[in-house]
C-alpha cells in the first residue's frame, strides 16, 4: 500500500481570513489558536481572521499566522480520526509546522522561535536591497547558470526549487533583475518579480542565520512521532539531534522541494495532504508527480473532503 504524507505550506499561502473556518467548527483548532495569542501577548488570531493585509504581510506576522493555521488544521484532522502520516515535511517555514506535528517541536516553543526569525529574516536586508523573482519554464540548470551569470559581485541565486518548471530566485535586487533578461534571453516563459518583503534562502539571510542559530541551541527536540524531510538536502530524518542544524542552514539555503517530493515518492508516498492555508503545494504537487492521490485540509469543507477520500 502507497504511503501518505503531509505537507504543510510556507509563505506565499497567506490570506486574511485563513483558520477562521477552523477556530469556529474544531475545538482543538480554537484551542492552537488561543495559545499562540497567549505565547506572542498580541492577538494573532485578529490579524489572521479581520486583519489588515499588509499586516499579515510582515513577516514578522505571516510566519507565526501560517504555522498557527497549519497546526490548527492538523489538531482538527487529529480530533476528526485522521491516521497519523507516513512522512512529512513543510516548505520552508512549513518544515517548522512539520516538526510541531510530528511532536519534535513543541507549539509554544515553535510560534516563538518562527516569530523570531520572520523578525531576523525582515531586519537582515534594508527594504529594496533584496528582491525575488519565479522563473517559469525554464530548468533548474539553466537557472543556475544564468544567475551567476548575473551575480556580478552580488548575490543571486536559486531560493525555491519548487517543480522541474518553477525556480524563485533571490539575491541583490539589481542582480535578480539582470537574472530576469538574462533567464528570459535562455528560454524562461516569464520572469515574475515577487512581492516579497525580504529576499529569503539566499547568502544575503546570514545575518538572520547568525541570530537563529543562538536560539535554537538552546531548545530541547522531542523525537519524532514519524519522519520529516528537511529543506536543506531533500533527505527524511527522525535523529532529533539534527534538527537545529537543519533549521539554521536552512534560512540561507535553497529550499529543495522538488527533490523532496521525488525522493517521498521514491521511497514510496503515493498519498499527500497538504495541510494549512492554500493549495500552493498541491499546484506543484501536480507538476512533480501526476499521478499522486492528493487532497488538502484547511477548512471544514475540505477537511470532511479529504477524510471521504
């Protein structure tokens, strides 16, 4: 029988609004929600249901706002009889809303620690010396090259390598729009700037790296419920030992989601359940591997869907 795992979402998922649906019809979604407000002393359900975009927009606020909404969701398929997955993992900030369900992580300690870091990601780059773009149609080499063609003493590199189509890149604004007209000259479909407001997963985030580092040699990991892959090398651990390392390098690194999603179905995932706001990953999960059984839990409708099938 196909194994299932869950993944769970970063940013680009946000949406003013998301959980509400969650917080009102599943006790154990209401009760995440009521502890992230008590650990953050702000009310991030407020900003997550009636807020203001550009609110959910900061960084410092999305992180949190997606985790909370993804471990909501999850808390709500535990207490509606969901089995437990084979394997997960969690697309950038996803990874930490993957290691809180697979209980390596504790919630309290994980809206923390994600706060911290949109707030360190958000200060390691004045506004408008970074940017990102999505490269459509063109593959993960050619990407490759053609930002260190653009580089010029600066930074620019593959941020999220996210289907065998899609490439974010990210870097000093000037080099990733010399990466555009250099990608698009390669053969891109389109060259998309993305507003984003920091330029994460490239060299440019070691600042914020630095400072993450010191928190998270002060946390004590749980071990794993079940395994997760981790961003920085597309590989499945369950050794709690290693997670703080993952989670460092993983700021300034490109997150490898494509070789992710291959080698879950290499070591047999046929199943996937995105979990948390959006279906972002379910749009890649289409373009990586065609013949997955996929579903997605991030209201009551979709989450009695998904449960059906």
């Amino acid at each position: 029988m196909a194994k299932t795992a869950y993944i769970f979402p970063g940013q680009g998922s946000q949406a003013v609004g998301m959980g509400k649906d969650l917080f009102d019809n599943f006790s154990a979604a209401r009760e995440v929600f009521e502890q992230a407000d008590e650990v953050l002393g702000f009310s991030l359900s407020d900003i997550c249901f009636t807020g203001d975009e550009a609110d959910l927009q900061l960084t410092a606020n999305t992180q949190p706002a997606i985790l909370t909404t993804s471990v909501a969701a999850y808390r709500a398929m535990e207490s509606e009889g969901f089995a437990r997955p084979d394997l997960a993992a969690g697309h950038s900030l996803g990874e930490y809303s993957a290691l809180v369900a697979s209980g390596v992580l504790d919630f309290a300690d994980a809206v923390r620690i994600v706060r911290k870091r949109g707030t360190y990601m958000q200060e390691a780059v004045p506004v408008g010396i970074g940017a990102m773009a999505a490269i459509l149609g063109l593959d993960v080499a050619s990407v490759d090259e053609g930002c260190s063609e653009a580089a010029g003493g600066q930074v620019c590199s593959p941020a999220n390598i996210n289907s065998p189509s899609q490439v974010v890149i990210a870097g000093n604004a000037e080099a990733v729009d010399r990466a555009c007209e250099i990608l698009k000259s390669k053969g891109a479909k389109r060259a998309i700037k993305l507003n984003v407001s920091a330029p994460f997963h490239c060299a440019l985030m070691m600042p914020a790296q630095e400072r993450l580092a010191e928190d998270l040699a002060e946390f004590d990991f749980g071990s794993f419920q079940f395994p997760v892959f981790h961003n920085v090398d597309a590989a499945v651990n369950s050794d709690a030992s290693l997670v703080s390392d993952r989670l460092t390098r993983q700021v300034s690194s490109p997150v490898k989601w494509l070789q992710t999603i291959e080698n879950m179905a290499s070591d047999g995932v046929g199943r996937f359940v995105e979990v948390g706001p959006g279906k972002v990953l379910t749009g890649l999960l289409r373009q990586i591997k065609k013949d997955a059984i996929y579903g997605n839990v991030e209201n009551t409708e979709s989450l009695r869907s998904t449960l059906e099938t």
